[in-house]
C-alpha cells in the first residue's frame, strides 16, 4: 500500500519567515495531494490541494509543489504569521479503486511573533 | 456551511465499559470514516463505510466495531473499553469522487480510567 513520510515533525519559525513542509508517497499511482491543517482543539481543515497534472498551485501566502518523478511534494508557506501556528497533515490518494487517503505523521508548525 | 458533528467532545468511561462515539455529516456524503489521532503517529484509520451498512476495516480496527444505518450517520463502537484506547477520536466524510477532500468533526477525546 501507499506509504507517506513528512518532515520535518516540528518547525520553529520567527514571524515573517518563510515554513516549507516535505512528504514523499511511494505508490506512483497517487494522484491527489491534499494539505490539512488542524489547529488546537479542532479537525483537521483542507488548505491547499494537487493533483498530479499540475506541478504547483499558490493560495495567497501558501503554496505547494509538486515532483511526480521523485514523489514528493511540499508545502511552502510565506510570511508567516502566529495564526499559522498548528499541526499540518499531508496526504495522498490513490488513483485507483480506493478513496482512502494516507496521511504523514504530521508537523506542528510553531510561528513565533 | 458543512458540517461534521461528533456526539462529544470529551468523554470519559471505565475499562470494561461499552462506548458509542457517534458521528452526523449534512453533505450527503457517501464515505464516512473514523481515525484515531495519538502524539507521533498523526491519523490511523480505524474504520471506512462507502455506503449504508457497509464498512471496511482501516489500520487499526482491533478493538473497535462500526455502525452505519442511515447515510449520515457512521457510529463507532468499543465492546469493552481499554485503557490503550485513550486517545483522541476523529470522524470525516467525503464524496465518492476520486480526489476527494475529507471534511473533519471537531473529535471527540475519549479517556479510558
């Protein structure tokens, strides 16, 4: 089965600085790569999605990339602010039969003002 | 605006106890899942239904049983609660499109004493 790894766990940023977030999927045939962010207290929230015929996609401050040769994709978020602070979650679905995505362990993203 | 709503957001029972979590979405979605969410080991899947009275087991369904009657309806059940079984417990659903964005409940944290 698909299997997802995110880095880095924990992230500690200054306010204004720039966050970037990497996962790798090993079934080539994922074809949707969704980006969650749960804050305290809360369920997990769509922010940004790809799917594998677009190499980038940019929402604002957030972007995410993109590397269906090397399976990965990540997650860059501009001047950041302390509203970022949270737990970011990646994911990859396959393209076949299922609907299940898998997701990374997760990156608790602290942004200090 | 949608919504995915858990029965409680805290919760605490004895081992031994039987437990229902209990989840309602209003979108109409076919699939509906429950995750277990623990420090580190981000979201596991304990259970997926696609369509009334059908489940699937995910990752960890040890331990765990499901119900779903109506469409927007998927409960989750613990026979005899467990002290490992603390943890906090997240219900999502989603459309049968492929590619499709999971929306969240709030979770509900359940400690087993």
């Amino acid at each position: 089965g698909e299997n997802v790894e995110q880095h880095p766990s924990t992230l500690s940023v200054q306010e204004g600085d720039s966050a970037v977030i990497k996962c790798t999927y090993s079934d080539s045939a994922s074809n949707y790569f969704p980006w969650y962010k749960q804050e305290l207290g809360k369920g997990p929230q769509l922010i940004i999605d790809i799917r594998s015929n677009v190499g980038e996609k940019k929402d604002q401050r957030i972007a995410v990339t993109l590397n269906k040769t090397a399976k990965h994709f990540s997650l860059h978020i501009t001047e950041t602010q302390p509203e970022d602070s949270a737990v970011y979650f990646c994911a990859a679905s396959p393209a076949g039969g299922s609907y299940i995505p898998t997701f990374g362990r997760g990156t608790s993203l602290i942004v200090h003002p | 605006d949608v919504k995915v709503t858990q029965s409680s957001r805290y919760l605490v029972k004895r081992t031994g106890e039987k437990v229902f979590l209990e989840c309602v979405q209003d979108m109409d979605h076919e699939n509906m899942f429950w995750y277990r969410q623990d420090p580190g080991l981000g979201l596991r899947l304990i259970y997926f239904s696609y369509d009334v009275k059908m489940k699937e087991k995910g990752d960890i369904p040890e331990g765990y049983s499901v119900s779903r009657e109506k469409k927007e309806r998927f409960s989750l059940i613990l026979e005899s609660a467990s002290t490992n079984q603390t943890s906090m417990y997240l219900c999502a659903s989603s459309s049968h499109r492929r590619g499709s964005e999971q929306y969240f409940g709030p979770g509900t944290r359940l400690t087993v004493t």
